[in-house]
C-alpha cells in the first residue's frame, strides 16, 4: 500500500473574505468513502468535497481531519484506511489528528513514519507507537494584515490531568493566537474546567451526531463544537478580527453539507475506482463469514415459486427489485460485500449468492429476501411455510441508504406490489415488516 502526494492543484476562486481565516474540520469518517447512491438526496463524499474546500484559497484556510478513519480492523476497513490518507492528500488537508485506532493501523501497515511526507498529525496518544507524534500544530496565516498562529491541539480527557493542556498552547509575542483543542471525551466538568483557563478559543468534541453542531452558547469562549460523523458535512470555523478591539478575534461556526449536486473531482473519482478494484482483487465478498441457515434450509432462488406462483413471479420480474444486482455493476460495486448484501439473496448465509457465476439465480432482490429460504416449502408443495430469516425494509433502506424512505413508505410500497391477493403469505403486502 502507498501513499499519494499532495494535488498540486490549487484552484483560483473569489468566492471568499479576504478579512477572514477559515479552518475546515472534518472527521469520524468511519470508512464511509462516499454514499452508497442508491437513492437521491444523499449527502458525502471525498469526490465532491474539494468544491468545498477550495471555496477559500490555501494562504486563507487550513484543512483538519480530526481522526476515527475506520471503524474496525477488518480487512475491508485496511483497505479503506489507506484510502482516506490517499484522499486526505489530495484534498491538500493540512493537519490530522490521530486517534488510537488510526495509529495502531498506520503503525501496522507501516504508513506512520510516512503520512508526514502527505500532511502534518498530531495525537494525544503519544504512547500507543514507539514513534515521536506531536500533540500540537501551528499555522500562520494573516488577517488585515497581520499574522495570526493559528495552533491545533489534541488532549486526551479521560487520562492527562487537564492542566496540562496550558503547555499546549504557549503564548506567542506578538502574534494573535487562535487555538483550537481537539478531546476525545465530552464531560460537562472537563468542558467546565477548560473553559475556566481561558485559553481555548475553540474545543471540538466527540460527534453525537451525523451534522455538526454547536455545544452550548454558540457566543462562548470556548466555542464548543463537534464536527459530525461520515463526511456528510464540512464543519466551517471563521475567525475574524473583532472591530471592537484589535487585539481579539471573534469565531463563527457552520455546517456546510456535501450535496450531490457538487461538481466531482476527478482524481477522488479514480481514487474510489482504485478502492473498488482493490476489494475486487482481495475478493472481500469470498471472504465474509457465512451463517448456518436452520433447519436445513437452502436458497433456492425465485425462478423456484415460478411454477405455483406464475403471476407474482412475472409481476416481480418488472418491478426494480428484480435488477437490483444490476445497478450495482453500472457502479462498478458488484465485488464489495457491503453493497451487495442488499441487491442479492442470502449472502450472509450458506446456500445465499456467491457471484453471478456460480449462483446467478440468487442475484437481486427476490422473493426468498422477504419470504425466507424456500426450499421445504417448495419441496411439499407449500405444505411447510417459509421461516426465518426473513428481511425487513429497514434493513436495507436505512436513513444513510435510502434518504426518502423514512416518511415515504407507501410510496416506495407501492413501487414493489406484485400479487393480486387481499392477502399474501406472512402478511408481506403490509409497509411495516415487509422489505421494500
């Protein structure tokens, strides 16, 4: 695994303040390297971030991931791990802050000593790798002319006495300082104590939430905030001098959200192409552990109800379930297991879809999705009903996946109807319980 050197693109804009510094913080990416595109509306994405940051020229901003890449250690999340430095590097990021999982993988992967060559890190977890990483960042930026030092910090809460956090930010003569400190646990005392130093212009917090947000009183000091989760947002923090004395300066804080409707970049799109030909490569989709259907049952695939289900079956064959695993090769998603989970039959059970190859009867969403497995039931005819495991809608049209569905159900149930019935098996015509 490598990493990529910084884009040398710095695109000329003037859409910006030149009587403003602005520092663009993200974070608690948690492997989400885009949104999964299966419905309108979604917000995120590495591809179209760069519109945001190059909203503001880099002699006027500074760029800050604040850490949590991936959510686990699996080998999909290594993957996507060097996928986020890779990205973080292109996007120009000046600084991010490691947490404790993200050393511990970069260290294993051999990638500590290196990412500097990308952007600067920092950590308060000085001590999880036998390497020096700071636990502070400085960038000087100006303001009406004058320089302003601006210095990024990271603490950890829950084992440092707080008071050490003073040695973090040391005054600078004759430089006007910003100083932003980065925790890794929200407690009310610990806010409440660092607040009392007067020294923290700005804390971020763990994220309660996908959006950034204001903690508090958004005209604090500290202002206290956190930066969200999944890339969904750029968090926005502008510093301005204050009219009222020149010796201070005033904070704002805003979410800006990474809509669809952003241009692409084109070097984050062939990022995530490499990304998809990687999980192809290390066949991940093989890989994944596989439950024991009960019972003996086995998936035997849709064309199976055919025979007593003539109706239901031609009916199904036109609605979108039917193609599902299609709209997935059209995205080149086809080999990543968290994609096709939700476009096959039973690929997290033994006798469930392995690859258009082998099990091409077991491709989209089919009647053994919502039903359960079929083999008794079509073995005696329908004398034995089908069991679990049967999906839900909401398994797969979740909020991150399907972004209209919540609130919309009877128009998305309406788009699947396929029996004639009054009432079908299991009660599968009802919104709530059946998978959409």
């Amino acid at each position: 695994m490598c990493l990529s050197a910084r884009s040398p693109k710095q695109p000329a804009t003037s859409d910006y303040n030149s009587d403003v510094i602005t520092v663009f913080m993200t974070g608690n990416e948690l492997g989400e390297l885009k949104p999964c595109g299966c419905s309108g509306g979604q917000l995120g994405g590495f591809d179209r971030r760069a519109a945001i940051l190059n909203s503001v020229p880099a002699e006027k901003r500074l760029i800050i991931d604040t850490g949590s890449f991936v959510e686990g250690d699996s080998q999909q999340d290594i993957i996507k791990f060097n996928i986020i430095i890779q990205a973080l590097g292109l996007l120009n990021y000046d600084l991010a802050n490691l947490t404790e999982r993200d050393i511990k993988i970069a260290q294993n992967l051999g990638l500590l000593n290196n990412i500097g060559s990308v952007f600067s890190i920092i950590s308060p977890h000085q001590a999880v790798a036998d390497v020096n990483v700071p636990a502070k960042f400085t960038k000087k930026l100006s303001l009406e002319n004058r320089i302003v030092a601006v210095t990024v910090a990271s603490f950890n809460a829950e084992s440092e006495p707080i008071e050490q956090i003073r040695e973090l930010f040391v005054c600078q003569s004759k430089l006007r300082s910003a100083n932003v400190l980065i925790i890794n646990q929200y407690d009310k005392d610990i806010i409440a104590n660092i607040t009392k130093m007067g020294i923290v212009d700005c804390l971020v917090c763990p994220p309660e939430s996908d959006e950034p947000r204001i903690i508090g009183d958004s005209n604090g000091r500290p202002l206290v905030v956190s930066v969200g989760r999944f890339g969904k947002y750029v968090s926005r923090l502008q510093i301005r001098a204050d009219k009222a004395d020149d010796n201070k300066l005033k904070f704002t804080f805003s979410a800006v959200p990474v809509t669809e409707n952003l241009p692409l970049d084109k070097s984050l799109v062939e990022l995530y192409k490499t990304y998809q030909q990687w999980v192809k490569e290390e066949n991940l989709f093989d890989k994944q552990p596989r439950f024991v259907l009960p019972d003996g049952l086995e998936y035997l695939g849709s064309a199976s109800c055919k025979a007593c289900h003539e109706y239901e079956y031609e009916k199904w064959s036109s609605k979108p379930h039917a193609h599902a695993f299609a709209s997935l090769e059209k995205v080149g998603s086809e080999y990543d297991p968290e994609c096709v989970t939700c476009h096959v039959v039973g690929a997290e059970y033994e006798s469930g879809f392995i690859s258009p190859q082998k099990t091409s009867h077991l491709k989209d969403v089919g009647c053994e999705n919502c039903h359960g497995p079929g083999s008794k039931h079509i073995k005696t005819a329908g004398v034995v009903k089908t069991a679990d495991p049967k999906s839900l809608c909401t398994d797969c049209h979740t909020p991150d996946r399907s972004a209209n569905y919540a609130g919309n159900e009877q128009l998305y149930f309406e788009k699947i109807i396929h029996w004639r019935e009054p009432n079908t098996a299991d009660n599968v015509k009802k919104k709530e319980g059946s998978k959409e």
